[in-house]
C-alpha cells in the first residue's frame, strides 16, 4: 500500500450532506439512485449517483445524513452531471453501505 502526506489527505475535501431527494435512475448500466444532498450554506445542493440499491430504498435515504467527496470534478453518467462521490464501504457480496456520522450534524461540516 502506498502512503500519503497529510497534505494529501486534507486535498481530499470530504463534508457531511442531508439526502433531499432520492430519484430512480434506469439509464445507468448498473442499478442506481440520483440523489440530491444538501451540504449547508458555503457549498449548497449538489447531485450524485450512488450504486446503493441493494440495501437502501429511496424513501430510507431521504433525510439521512451521507458523507462525500465534494471537490472531485463532475462526472457524466448515462447524462446525469454526478457532482459528489458519496463514500461507502463495500461487503463481500459487492453490496455498499454508506459512510455517516454516528450523531446528527450540520450539513456542510467538513470530516476531519
């Protein structure tokens, strides 16, 4: 494995963000949800796509709290403008579960 500096680390820019809105998303070539998150006032509403159907329905994400990377540059998927890469860790049956903080916080709170 190789390593990284610290500095590195703090590039990653990684924020706490509320579900808004959970939408299907047919067009992707693996079974998908278009999520809107709001990640407080200094950065706002972004959008992404997330391969989390298999252990998440949309009305369970609405109002959770997600962690993701928000200063990758955007990414077309099947024409959906994915702005964030929401984090999860993957089981070993290929399902993944999403990264949250363990208590409520402020949307837009950066992970430290």
């Amino acid at each position: 494995m190789e390593t990284i500096s610290f500095d590195d680390f703090l590039n990653v820019d990684m924020r706490v963000g509320r579900v808004l809105e959970v939408e299907p998303f047919p067009e992707a070539r693996k079974p998908a949800w278009k999520l809107r998150i709001d990640f407080g006032p200094e950065i706002g509403e972004r959008r992404s796509s997330a391969q989390i159907t298999d252990l998440y329905e949309a009305k369970g994400l609405v109002g959770r709290q997600v962690v993701a990377v928000v200063n990758f540059p955007s990414k077309r998927i099947a024409g959906f403008k994915s702005e964030v890469l929401v984090l999860g860790v993957e089981d070993e049956a290929g399902r993944i579960s999403l990264l949250a903080p363990d208590h409520d916080v402020p949307p837009g709170r950066r992970i430290c």
